[in-house]
C-alpha cells in the first residue's frame, strides 16, 4: 500500500528493472513486521473481530456456501473474515512468508479449511489449476504493484465460475494523487509509471528498521480499470465511490468508525473533517460473468 505523502515526498518515474523480485524481497521482509503492527492487531483479529468493510459485506452480499478467491491476500486477515462470514475462501499471494502467515493465522482462529496459495497474481489460473471461483475478491492496495492492468484483468474473468463475480474494493486514484493538505493535485493523474521508491519502513511500522527498501509501483486511472474488467468479457453491475479511506495520510484527517453499509465494520477508517470538501478516497466495483 502507498499513501499520498509517499508519492509526493519520494516517488519518481524511473525503470522497473528486477520489479517482482524487488517487490517480493520487501514484501517478504515487511510480513513479520505486520504481524506484530498495531495496524494489523493480529491479536485483535484472533478475538473475533472482522476485519471487512461494511459496504464490502453489504456489496458481495451473503457468502455462506460460496466459493471465494482472495487475490493478493497479504496475511490473510480479510480472506479469513470472509470465511467467518461463511465461504470457503482460497488466498493467494506471491509472498512466501506471507501466506505462512495467514495459513498459522487460520489454524489459530479455527478456520483450518481455510486455502492459502503462493503464487504469483498473473499465473493463478494456472497455480490454481482450472479451478473457478462464485467470487474473486481483490482490493486495497492490490492494483498498484501490477504493471499490466489487461492481463490481470483477463486472468481475474479466468477465475470467474459462470454466473459468478469479481469484486473490486480499491483507493481512488484521484485521492492518491493529492498533496498532504488534500487542496490541490501534487501528482499527475494520468502518468502511469513505474514509480520508483527507496524507502525504510512500513505503512503499519512507520519508523522499523528495513534493509529490503525498493519498490516500483503503477498508477491506473478509473478508466483503465473498468476498461480492462470489460474488455476482458465481465459486465459491470456497479462502480461505487466512498468518502473515506483506510489511512491518516491526510492534513486535518479524523479517526472514524466505519459506519458504512446497513451494519458498519470493525475496521477504524479516516475521513476529512465535517466542512471541508469531500472527494472520493476508495472505490468498489462488481463485474459479472
């Protein structure tokens, strides 16, 4: 996940490179670091709490009995809230220690039917095994680590059972672009990238000590993202924008419950204070096959 005083402060176009093998090292690296973040409150989640939003719960609708693929499932905490929720959940992450962490995970909370599977995003069709899904689920920092919005989008509809769906719960790319007091653009919305960063620490452990530090990422436009679920043969039922995010990353921010949906969620989330202009901070979309 990237904020936006991230690609303002020390973001940059620059080559790829080794992407994927620079991506994973810091990814690999940061696993145990979340584990153990107040962000993440494993210990928390080990309690009971759920960690979807309410407008996910109420977007995806009821689960019990489905058949749900999380891509790139980080730790597991969302996957295995949705097995709480009653589906028979897979995750797969190209993180090694990553999903040793959510398989632990899910034998610690009880969910030992819980799937997790280390594979990298664009070859899941084929880690998986023609295996298809009444539910693919990605979101929150997923689409910026991928160059190629097309193929993602096309392995994504692969995975698809008929009559199934992807379910999409992002940041808005024109939050992302924002300067810290959130009262102009800082950054150009429609430069894709890559973006280079070298960068110690972690969003859930500010200040830790990393050694894995280079990062490349990609901005997609709105456009691009509904273009390429599309395109690759899904029917758009809806695009959402939401006025709240996951992050502080914003001056004058304030720490909120999550009341949206018909119940709320368990996650704290942050909005702008009341009067102060509102944009669209994250987005959700559903596509069918």
């Amino acid at each position: 996940m990237t904020t936006t005083s991230d690609r303002a402060d020390g973001g940059r176009v620059g080559p790829a490179g080794n992407w994927r093998e620079d991506n994973r090292a810091l990814w690999d690296e940061r696993v145990p670091l979340h584990t153990e973040s107040a962000f993440y409150d494993v210990a928390g989640f080990r309690a009971g709490r759920n960690d979807l939003r309410g407008f996910e719960a109420d977007e995806v609708g009821d689960v019990t009995g489905k058949r749900l693929l999380h891509l790139q499932c980080h730790i597991g905490t969302d996957t295995l809230s949705w097995a709480r929720k009653g589906a028979a959940v897979t995750g797969l992450d190209f993180s090694g220690p990553a999903v040793e962490a959510a398989r632990a995970l899910a034998a610690e909370v009880g969910e030992e039917r819980a799937r997790f599977v280390e594979a990298d995003v664009y070859d899941a069709a084929a880690a998986l095994r023609g295996e298809t899904f009444d539910i693919v689920y990605t979101g929150f920092g997923a689409l910026c680590w991928l160059p190629d919005l097309t193929q993602w989008a096309r392995t994504a509809a692969e995975l698809v059972a008929p009559g199934g769906f992807l379910y999409l719960a992002e940041f808005h790319p024109v939050a992302m672009c924002l300067g810290e007091d959130g009262s102009a653009f800082a950054e150009d919305y429609f430069a894709p990238g890559p973006f280079t960063y070298d960068e110690p620490g972690s969003y859930a452990a500010l200040t830790a000590p990393t050694r894995h530090n280079r990062s490349v990422e990609w901005q997609h436009t709105l456009g691009d993202v509904v273009s390429a679920v599309t395109a690759a043969g899904l029917r758009l039922e809806f695009l959402h924008e939401h006025d709240f995010t996951l992050f502080q990353y914003l001056d004058g921010m304030v720490r909120a419950r999550d009341t949206s949906g018909s119940r709320g969620g368990g996650s704290t989330v942050y909005r702008l204070p009341e009067g102060r202009p509102r944009f669209p901070m994250v987005y959700s979309l559903r596509a069918s096959k």
